[in-house]
C-alpha cells in the first residue's frame, strides 16, 4: 500500500510549528517552526499606538505567515509527494479571539481600524473582562443554570463569550463593524476549508455552547446585558446557516482550491475540526484512557485527565464530556504562568555578571542558570514563591492575583530566586494533582511534554520530587503537533482506513518516555515546604487577604488613567 501522510500545525504563544507524519506508524518525517514576527502585542500597536492597561494581542498575518512557510518547509525536508499528503489538522492556543468583517477578513486589516486594539486578535492571556465573566456567572445563579459547573464554580475571564462582550463595552464601533467573533483556530480552519468551520470543543469549553441545545437562550444574554439578547445570531455560530460544526477527528471539509495552491499541497485533502494545544498532546503521548494525567509544560502548563463518569471538578478549567473519546469526561486544570514567569526573571532581574558568564561558557541564560540552579539544594535558597505572574491558576479562578516571593536576603543568589520559581509551579501542580484524587479520579502514572518538559531535566526532577510520583517526559518535542496530525489521519479515514480515534492513537502515538523517580531526601524536604506554601495559596488566594487585588486594581486604574 502506497505511503500516506498527514500534516499536523501547532499554533502556540510565540511561534507556530509544524510535522509532516506518517500514518501508518506516527513517525515524524519533517518538522518546521517561525516565530510570531510581530509577537505577543502589549505595550503597542503596529502603527504604533500605546496600549495602557493589560493587553495580549497578536497580528492575525502572523498566523498566515506561519501556516504558509511551514508547511512549504515541512515540504520541503521531507521530500514527500504531495499526492501522499491525504489530510491537515489545526490545533491553537484557547481562547484566542478576532473580529471578523463579512468577507471573513480580520478587522484590523482595515485602515480605519488598525488603531483600535479591540480590532486585532486577543491572545488566551488576555483576561480583562472580569467584570463581564462575574456578570455571566451571576446570571447563571440567578436563572439556575449549570454553566459554571463546566468551569469549576465559574465562569473565566479570558473565555470567547467575555471577550466579545468587552469589545461591544469599549468599542462600539469595532463590535458594530464586526460581522462575527471567532476563535483563530476556526479562523485559520475556516480558510482552509473554504468555509465557516467551527470547533464543537472549542465552544463547549470557551463559549457555553453545547452540541444538544447550543447557545444559552436570549433570556441569558438579555440579563447579562440587553445588547448582547441576539448575540449568537449577530455574531457567533448561529449568525452562519450553514457553518459546518464538528470535532476533531471528523471531517469537517476539503483543503479549497485558493488555500491547496498557497501551500502547495493538493486540493481536496481532508480538513479536521480545529482543538486546543493542550488537547492535541493527549492523543499523542498515547493518553485514551483513566489514569493517566498529562501536563503539557510551556509558557503556561495544562494538566488533564480523563475519567469514565460525569463529574465536575471545584477550581477546573473545564470539565465536560470530551469529544475526542466517546464515554470519556475530560478535565483541564491551567497554570497561567510557568515558562513566561521563568523568561521574566530571565528578561528583567538576570545581572551582568551572569549574563557575561553565561556568554563566556556558550551558553544561554536559561540554561547557564539551570545549571547553577541544579547545585542548589531543595530548601537551602530560604525562599518560597507564589508564581501568579499572570494571574492565578484554574483553581482560584483570579486573573487578579499577583507574584510573590519570600525569603528574600541581600546574599539571595539569582540561581536561587530562579529554582523557587520552579518550585512554585511543581507545588501548585500538586495541589492540581490532589484535587483529581479527592474527587475519585486516579492519577497512576503522570506524562510530561511540551517545549520545558523535554529540555529542563531539573524542573522535571522537582517535579517528581514534589508530587511523589514518577513523571514520564515524552521524547515527543512536537506532541501537539503530532496529536492534530493524527486527528487529520482520523478525517482522512476513507485513505488511511483508520475508522477511530483510538485506533489512531494506538497505531500513530509516541509512547517513549524517559522517567524520572523521586529522591525519597528531597521529598521530605519538599513535603514541608508544600505545607507552608499551601498556607500561604489559601491567604492570598481564597481571599483572607485581598491586596494583590487591590493592587491589581489601582495598577489598571492608573493605566486607564493614562
């Protein structure tokens, strides 16, 4: 039988990357990746105006500037013909969200509106709406709605539905001119395809849709805010008859003329509905089943399990039945801030003289301070971090939280400072992994991926240290990737024969791990500590003391201001 591939395309915070794979065994021919050019957008627009306040945008070009020079790339290194290539999937960053005008053309590609920063595409970390969520989530007590519970008690800031809202509050005139909001993985999938395609999971989890009964009713929407009654007919799914609605693995179109001839690739190929980054990496490291808890560690850290029964987590991301695996419940617990923490310890308080040494040994910052990091001893810094850089985690649910950190003497090394912010995220890991158990949902075996997983031997060693558990880290650097890929050759079964996800998974997942084992003398150091941490989570984040918020507001009020 002739060789068949697929093409899984990974659009992350910073860059997006790309594997060109094989369908019948998961290997992994070719893989390419770009860097976001204009990158993540906080401080100003492209034309130059100043952004005040808290704003992650990103440029929508980027996004076609990825997707076209890496699939020529994988193209390109593969050597493949591309009459093998028999399916494309996507999979992005979530909830990350663009204004739309009737030609399915981004708002901020206008000139009138490159000024307006509600034009441009808000990043999953832009979480500002927290008023408009609080609104949501009081009208769901108030009509006795179960909404929140899909959301551990809540309804998030940075979910579609608070975004959309935030945009009519503060620029009518952008909300007016929008002929829809979608989620860029739609947006891209869409083009590729030819037509509005949507993401059954992607609305389930980030705009209380749901394949039964859809939106909430008008009555929901109206109470919220009288404008917003016909919002899903306006500008959301319902405002497209005939929008295809799907989920990954399924069929959701064909690669269209105009797309197949940009990138090169044959028209007619099977497209797969879009997921969440953190999804994709589920079928690739082999999880389809109870059990086993994967945590994707990146910028931010997704860690998801999944169990046989309904059952909603207190402090869960989401907690829904999962398209993905039929009779399974999927539950996604997030850390806001892991990498992007450690870069801005990188980026702003690194000194001179370990810069300069870091230079001299030909090494970067970040790993000349790993190593340094890795002589220091579990306890012996003196220091314990609260590492809501971005907010809190999934379980406070408070985009307002801030970072802290204890301990600090005029001998403090930075090597020091840079293991406590490691140690802040395996603790908050913990407290994630110990609420799966205490709602019946095993965690027997733990797999680690994404881009730190695979390159910081250290963190991963806390980490085992910390939860008393071997981590598995996958030698899968592109687990996202890879996952999409095979939803694509899930879609593309009529080729492939491949007649489910599971038999996808089993026969194209990456299951080789290297494992790392708790040190039984760090353990009982890192016990203690996680008890002193665990005092200070519930101080400052259950709120005995508010004055992370408080600060919080006053910076935005300032901001504001300006």
């Amino acid at each position: 039988m002739k060789k068949q591939y697929t093409i899984g395309l990974d659009f992350g915070s910073l860059s997006g990357r790309g594997v060109l794979v094989d369908t019948g065994d998961g290997n992994i021919l070719a893989e390419a990746e770009m860097t976001y050019p204009n990158g993540i957008m906080s401080r100003r627009l492209p034309d130059g105006t100043l952004l005040e306040g808290h704003w992650f945008l990103q440029h929508p070009q980027d996004y076609l500037d990825v997707l076209e020079y890496v699939v020529h790339e994988l193209l390109k290194r593969s050597n493949v013909k591309t009459e093998q290539i028999v399916g494309i999937g996507v999979d992005f960053t979530a909830s990350t969200v663009l204004p739309l005008d009737e030609h399915m053309q981004p708002l901020c590609s206008q000139a009138k509106f490159e000024n307006h920063p509600h034009a441009w595409v808000k990043l999953w970390k832009h979480r500002s709406a927290v008023e408009l969520a609080a609104d949501m989530a009081r009208v769901c007590r108030e009509q006795g709605l179960r909404y929140p519970e899909w959301h551990g008690g809540r309804i998030p800031s940075g979910c579609l539905l608070a975004k959309v809202m935030q945009v009519c509050e503060e620029d009518d005139e952008v909300y007016e001119a929008a002929d829809c909001f979608m989620e860029a993985a739609d947006y891209i999938t869409s083009l590729l395809a030819g037509g509005p395609v949507f993401s059954g999971p992607f609305a389930e989890t980030k705009a209380l849709w749901s394949r039964e009964s859809g939106y909430p009713d008008e009555d929901f929407f109206a109470a919220v805010d009288p404008r917003f009654k016909h919002l899903p007919k306006e500008k959301l799914i319902d405002h497209f008859p005939d929008a295809v609605v799907g989920y990954p693995g399924e069929r959701v179109g064909n690669l269209c003329e105009a797309m197949a001839k940009r990138l090169g690739l044959c028209p007619g190929i099977a497209v797969t509905a879009p997921l969440m980054d953190a999804y994709a990496a589920m079928p690739a490291v082999g999880i389809c089943a109870s059990g086993r808890m994967m945590m994707i560690v990146g910028t931010s850290t997704v860690m998801m399990s999944l169990s046989d029964k309904e059952n909603y987590l207190r402090g869960a991301a989401s907690s829904q039945p999962c398209g993905y695996y039929p009779g399974k419940w999927n539950h996604v617990f997030g850390q806001p801030t892991v990498g992007d923490g450690l870069q801005w310890f990188i980026d702003n308080c690194t000194p001179g003289c370990v810069q300069k040494a870091a230079k001299e040994n030909g090494k970067g910052i970040q790993e000349y301070l790993t190593e340094l990091a890795t002589e220091v001893k579990p306890g012996k810094s003196g220091l314990l971090a609260l590492g809501w850089f971005n907010g809190g985690s999934s379980l406070t649910g408070n985009s307002r939280l801030s970072a802290l950190l204890l301990g600090l003497k005029l001998d403090t090394k930075p090597e020091e400072i840079y293991r406590a912010l490691i140690e802040a995220t395996a603790y908050e890991a913990r407290m994630i992994m110990e609420t799966y158990e205490k709602a019946g949902i095993s965690v027997e075996e733990i797999i680690a991926c994404g881009g730190i997983a695979g390159k910081n031997q250290l963190m991963m060693q806390i980490y085992a240290d910390v939860l008393g558990k071997n981590v598995n880290v996958s030698h899968c650097g592109q687990a996202s990737a890879l996952g999409s890929a095979i939803f694509a050759a899930t879609a593309a079964g009529k080729e492939t024969g491949i007649q489910s996800v599971i038999e996808a998974v089993k026969r194209m997942s990456n299951q080789h791990y290297h494992v790392l084992r708790p040190i039984p003398e760090h353990q009982k150091i890192y016990e203690e500590l996680y008890q002193e941490y665990g005092r200070l989570y519930e101080y400052f984040g259950h709120g005995e003391n508010g004055i992370m918020e408080r600060l919080s507001d006053k910076k935005q009020e300032e901001g504001n201001r300006c």
